[in-house]
C-alpha cells in the first residue's frame, strides 16, 4: 500500500501532493484533468489503493465546491453550546461561522472564542472563517442560524421551568435573525426547544420546512450510545431513533423498530435492561448535568447539531429525528413535534411517519398534547 502510494506519487509529482497537502491553484480545468489522469493511474494500482485515491477525490472536490459558493452559518449565542457547535461547524470546513451575542449577557466572550477557533486553522487546516459580533448586519444573508440564546438547566430544573424566560430571547434574536436572513433555515436549539418552535415560527413568519428543532437527533445519540455500552457492538450497526417531544418526559425512545445489525433489541438484551436504557435516554440531559454542575451537556447536543446543518448545506437529504410543525404526521395537527424529517437543501424536504407500536404511538401524540399545554402557557 506505502509503495503503491510512492509509485504514484513519483509518477505524477505535485500532483498528488497538491490533493493530500494544499489547495489546488490550476484553473478549473486543469484540476478536471489532472483528476482524470490520477484516477486514470490509480487502475493499475491495488483496489484499497484506488479507493482511497477516490474518496480523496470526492472530498477534496466536495470541500471546493463549498468554500465556492461561501456558504454562511450564523450561531446566536456562543455560551458552551453555541461555542462548540461554531467550533464543529467551522472546523468541518463547509461554511464560514458568525457567532452573534450580547455583550450584556456574553461580554466579549464570543469574540475570545471566535478569534481562538480562527488561529487553529493552520493546524487544522480549515479554510473557511469564523467571526464574532454583537449586532446583525455580518449575519444577513446566512444559509442556516443555529439558536442556542437561552438559559440552560441547572441541576434540579426541568426544561419546561425554561419557558417564559427563554421565548422572550428566542422572539427577540429570531426576529432580528430573519429579518437579516429572509432565506435562512432556523434551527431551534434553546429549551423547551419543542415550544421554542412555535415562537420562532411566529417571530419569523417562515414556513414549517425552515423552523426545526434540535432535539431528537441528540437523544438518538443518547439512546444508540447507551444502546452500545450495554451491547459492546460497533455504535455504527446501531440503527435506533427517538421520536417525540425533548424533555425528559416526552422523548420516546423507539423500540419495536430499533435494530443492531438487523436484529432487533429482544434478540441481544433482557426487557429489564431495555427499559433501562429508555429511562436512561429520557434522563439523559439530566444526567449530564448533574455530573458536569458546571454546564449542560454541549458536546453531544454540537455533534448532533452540526449533522443538521451539514446536511442542510451539503443537500444530503439525511433522516434525522427533528421537530417539525406537524401537518398530520402521527395524526398530529399545527403542533411541532419530533419526527422523522428529511434534511437537505432548504430545510425540512420531506416527513415520514416512522411505523411504531400503538404504545410509542400514544406516547408520540402525548408528546405534542405537552407541548400544546406547555404553549398555552406562553405570555
Ligand atoms: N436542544 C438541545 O439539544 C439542547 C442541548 C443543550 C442545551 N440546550 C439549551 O441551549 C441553551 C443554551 O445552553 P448553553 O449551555 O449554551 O448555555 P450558556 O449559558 O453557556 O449560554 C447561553 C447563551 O445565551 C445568551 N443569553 C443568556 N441570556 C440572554 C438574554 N437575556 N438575552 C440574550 N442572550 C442571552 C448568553 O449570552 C449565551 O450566549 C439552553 O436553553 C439549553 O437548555 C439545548
């Protein structure tokens, strides 16, 4: 494999040194060419060879095309979560990073951050920029807006002890985002994050396909590492999702559909240790919290948060459980609501309606009746 790469390299120079190590400076069709020839090369050399000198291809061709078009991603807050999904999103080298906070509430510390993530380019070796400011104009014209302004829980609260407090800077930040961004995907990410929706739909006035929340793709993490733990397979044959609502009630850890390489849960753990698991996935948050005192969790809630926005950006259409305002999904009506969303270019592309039990039905539509209960408490 070393040698085959040496062959190759000694074969076409720079070449392939200019794909491994630094940017490609030849016009547009030299890059076509000389790709051509070094996929053409790579047929005479072993099949691993060949396919990692693709998927080098693919990336570097992938990562061109988006620092092309400079796509934009605006975080709103840059406290412990929207510090690390900046970071996340940055370092993934798919769009340039705004974080805009209060200096009221913030200082100056997303400035810190953000100049901090900006010098570890060179080491990393991310070409797209990150920023901080306090007012609105650098954001206009994002792709997507993550918005982590809010409180978090502290030991002992429950999110839904969130609400009044947080609507009133999730309506404030969502309201200057979108005027900036007329055409930017929201991603809702402050708690009770399934009634933050509903704000943010009503401050912005955008459609349900550009308001979702941030909660199921976290809890799925949740769910398929406890999953792993108790198992010890590879967290990649896990195939398991949380639908519903995101507190530590309503979340529905799905069972009768979860799989690990096929095989359902029954077949590699007791009902004991199950129900264990969707206990443990639906205290989740409150568990990190109670271990960290300090913060709520933030690494997880990032990696799940950058998936979206990738997928976003990048028109992967990934399914990924995210709350969405429900048009009948589940018999649901006008109630946001975790489900089954399809993300790619312009938000929410398509719903499913995942089959589930009876009982993890009614516990869905009992998730959305919470909400429902938990907005009429909005002033
Ligand atoms: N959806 C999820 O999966 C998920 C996961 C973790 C945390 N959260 C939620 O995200 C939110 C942020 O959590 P965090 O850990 O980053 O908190 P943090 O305290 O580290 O950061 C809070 C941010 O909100 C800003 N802020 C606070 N009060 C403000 C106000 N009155 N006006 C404007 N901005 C204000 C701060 O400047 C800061 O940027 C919380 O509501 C938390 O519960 C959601």
């Amino acid at each position: 494999m070393a040698s085959n790469r040496r062959a190759l390299r000694e074969r076409n120079g720079a070449g392939v040194a200019s794909l491994r190590g630094g940017p490609i400076r030849s016009p547009y069709w030299q890059n076509v060419r000389t790709i051509k020839m070094l996929i053409e090369s790579s047929r005479q050399l072993g099949l691993a060879a060949q396919l990692t000198l693709r998927r080098s291809v693919l990336v570097v061709i992938s990562r061109r095309f988006a620092l092309a078009v400079r796509k934009k991603v605006t975080v709103i807050g840059g406290g412990m979560t929207g510090g690390a999904i900046a970071q996340r999103v940055v370092e993934k080298g798919i769009a340039d990073v705004v974080i805009q906070d209060d200096p009221q509430f913030a200082q100056t510390l997303h400035h810190g951050k953000a100049l901090d993530m900006a010098q570890s380019a060179s080491w990393l070796g991310f070409e797209t920029k990150i920023t901080a400011t306090d007012g609105w104009g650098d954001t206009a014209g994002s792709d997507v807006i993550v918005c982590t302004a809010g409180a978090p829980r502290k030991p002992g609260m429950s999110r839904e002890d969130l609400l009044n407090g947080n609507a009133d800077i999730v309506r404030a930040k969502v309201t200057d985002a979108a005027k900036a961004s007329p055409n930017a995907v929201i991603i809702i990410f402050a708690n009770p994050m399934d009634a933050m929706c509903h704000v943010a739909l009503q401050a912005s006035g955008f459609p349900r396909e550009r308001i979702i929340g941030q909660g199921g793709a976290l809890d799925t993490a949740r769910y398929r590492a406890f999953l792993q733990m108790e198992t010890g397979v590879s967290i990649r044959d896990i195939h398991a999702y949380v639908l519903g609502g995101h507190t530590d009630t309503t979340m529905v850890p799905v069972v009768s559909q979860a799989r690990i390489g096929g095989l359902p849960l029954t077949s590699l753990l007791s009902q004991e240790k199950i129900d264990a698991i969707v206990a443990r996935t639906m205290r989740g948050g409150a568990e990190i919290g109670e271990l960290m005192k300090v913060s709520s969790a933030y690494y997880a809630p990032s990696a799940a948060t950058a998936e979206m926005v990738e997928a976003i950006l990048l028109d992967q259409n990934r399914l990924i459980p995210s709350a969405v305002l429900c048009k009948g999904e589940y018999g649901i009506n006008d109630i946001v609501c975790g489900v089954m969303c399809e993300l790619g270019a312009g938000g929410i592309k398509r719903t499913f309606e995942t089959p589930v039990s009876e009982d993890e039905r009614s516990k869905i539509v009992a998730a959305a009746d919470a909400t429902k209960s938990l907005i009429a408490l909005l002033k």
